[in-house]
C-alpha cells in the first residue's frame, strides 16, 4: 500500500462524509436538538447537587446539568456513529459501498478510514454541543475542551466500531433502523450517562452490575474526566479493549470470504 495512495484515499472517504454532514443541515439540528432538550428541560428540573468523582477535590459538588453534560456529549457520538452504519447499510443497498471495497487499496484500511471519518464528523458535533452547553453552567476549564478530544476520539471510536460491526450483520435498510433501537436507548439508559453509579447500586444491585459492564459508562466517564483534566485509566483500558474487540468482529464481518457478507454475497 503506497503512502500517498493511502492518504489520498483517507481525505476523499472524509471529504465525502463532510459532504454529505453539511448537505444536510437537519442532521446537525437533530443531533444537537435531542441533548440540548436533555440539558435545558430535563436538567432544569433536576437543579441540585450531586457529590460525583468528575474534579479535584473529588468529594467536589456540582450542578446535575454539569454532571450530565458529557454523558450527553457521549450521547451525541453514539447517534452520530450509528446514523454513519445507517448510511453504510444504504451504501450497500445502492451499490457504492461495493465500489468503496473492491478498490485495490485493503479492505481493513478502507473500513478504518471510514471509521475514522464518521467519528471525526461526530466530534464536530459534540464541540458545537458543548459551546452552546457552556450558556448553560456547563463551563469546564478551557483546557479540557482540548484534554477531552483524544477521548471523544477513543470513545467514538468505540462506539463506530460497534455501528460498522451491526451494518456487516444487517443487509436491510429497514432492518437496522430497527436494531438500532434495541442498540442505542439500552446502551444510553443503562449507563452513567444520566446518574452516578452509586445511585444505581442505591436502587439494584443487578442494575448497578449491568451499568458497570456497559461499554457505553466506560466511554461516558472517560469523556467526564477528560473534560476536568483527569485521566481515568481503567475507563481508557477498558474502552480501548471494546474497541479492538468490534473493530476486529467488524472486520471479520466485512471479509468477503469468512465473513458475514460473505453469505449474501455483497461483501465481492
């Protein structure tokens, strides 16, 4: 694989996805319009105090809408990223994901640089989200808008990888709108996104365990201490550990011989 080929490859599949995010400005508006409903009315009416590990000194009380706001940030790149499989599902339909993947460049770096450029289109969002949140007492310190990119990368990374291993196992467009449901509110909702852990060990402990094993809560609380300029390490091992495992299935998904493509013959 020649260097330049490689690169010219990566910034067209970006340029492409840029393309289609700007050609369509109600996608902008309905990614930002679903956590900003969450911020601005569901928080508003939650205005109190939590006592939550998210910066120094840990026993630090802050706003609920402050706590909430990177699981809203997380929120974002898990609809983002999963609307990006949608449109590779109907990029099978219509044909060109076929031209995408028979191109003489691998197949792993083909579906790795339209990873790379969905969740690079999904931070984008996320920071638009988060210049609009800091109106509303979300105002972490201005560093950790640039601390908590690698882990918005890391993170969306993590949740693409699950998106393009579900488009290799759904061949219908009609289909995965509908998986997707069964993916993303469980996901969402059975994490740290909306409330600390400790309060759902307060009311099950079956709860509690399901959350604590949720990808989704590893990639969220990586986001919260990124943003107040902490690292959570055992979140980064445990998100990055997510990520090789769906990228590697998707992958696999992908190969034209072994995977599952393979048996509806769309992956030639």
């Amino acid at each position: 694989m020649n260097l330049r080929h490689a690169r010219r490859a990566f910034l067209g599949i970006l340029v492409r996805e840029l393309l289609r995010f700007f050609g369509q400005r109600e996608r902008l508006l309905a990614a930002l319009v679903r956590p900003l409903i969450w911020l601005f009315v569901f928080a508003a009416g939650f205005r109190t105090v939590l006592g939550v590990s998210i910066q120094p000194p840990y026993t630090t009380y802050v706003l609920y809408e402050v706590y909430i706001a990177p699981g809203l940030c997380g929120m974002i790149l898990l609809f983002s990223t999963m609307q990006g499989a949608l449109a590779m599902v109907y990029d099978q339909e219509m044909g060109s994901m076929r031209v995408l993947l028979v191109s003489p460049l691998p197949r792993w770096y083909l579906l790795s640089s339209k990873l790379v450029a969905i969740v690079l289109v999904a931070c984008l969002q996320v920071y638009v989200f988060l210049a609009i949140a800091r109106f509303w007492d979300v105002d972490p310190p201005w560093l950790g808008y640039l601390a908590a990119l690698p882990a918005l990368l890391v993170a969306g990374l993590m949740l693409g990888a699950l998106g393009l291993l579900l488009s290799s196992l759904i061949q219908q467009l009609e289909s995965f709108a509908g998986v997707m449901n069964f993916v993303i509110f469980p996901m969402f909702f059975a994490s740290s996104a909306l409330y600390p852990l400790w309060r759902m060990r307060e009311s099950s402990e079956l709860l509690y365990q399901i959350c604590a094993f949720n990808p989704f809560t590893h990639a969220v609380e990586l986001i919260r201490f990124a943003l107040y300029l902490e690292v959570a390490w055992n979140e980064l091992a445990w998100t990055v550990g997510w990520t090789v495992l769906f990228l590697a299935a998707a992958l696999w998904g992908y190969s034209p011989v072994k995977g599952f493509l393979a048996r509806t013959g769309k992956g030639e």
